[in-house]
C-alpha cells in the first residue's frame, strides 16, 4: 500500500482483503480511499480505525495486536501508530519508520 500511495495509484472505490490487517494498513487503506476492507487476521484497533473513518470492515479472526515476525513483541508498525490518529501524520510516520528498519538491515 506504502508503494501504490507513493505511485499516486487512485484506489478510491476498491476493496481490500489481507492476511493481516492492523492500524497501520488500515491507516493506509484510509488514505488509499479503499472502501472496504476483509482480514483473515484483523486487530480490534484497525476495526475501530476503519469504522471510524466509515470504511466497512470484515474478518475471520479478531485479535488485540499484531505480534511482529518472530513473536517476540509487537509489529513495530503497529508501534509506529499506535498513538496516531491522523491519516497524514500516520501515513509519514510509517514512511519514517519504513527507512529506519531498511537502514537497519544494510546496518
């Protein structure tokens, strides 16, 4: 999604489905304009995200948090947003955070 907004794809109108979805793709599923959106994985925060923002959201399983790839603690992107509750101000902390994992794997 980071890439499509990036692009300036016009998504408005689309749904989305996704294995996982947390605040962070919910902010960006927002901002994509995306009007509908299913997770097989879905956080409750994303829930409240997506209803906040009128975006009708479904899924197969309803979770507290997103867990980060080695199960150790939380998406670091669902870190990032946690407190966040603008679509902008979400969108560029993810871009922030994005450079700063990628700098880390070169690192």
């Amino acid at each position: 999604m980071m890439r499509f907004i990036a692009e300036g794809r016009d998504l408005s109108g689309y749904s989305a489905a996704d294995v996982i979805v947390g605040k962070a793709a919910a902010m960006l599923f927002v901002k994509a304009g995306i009007t509908a959106v299913h997770g097989k994985v879905t956080s409750t925060a994303a829930r409240d995200y997506l209803q906040q923002h009128g975006t009708p959201c479904t899924w197969d399983s309803l979770t507290e948090s997103i867990i980060n790839r080695t199960g150790t603690d939380i998406c670091p992107m669902e870190k990032t947003v946690a407190s966040i509750d603008g679509v902008e101000a979400g969108y560029q902390a993810l871009q922030a955070k994005l450079l700063e994992l990628r700098a880390a794997k070169r690192a």
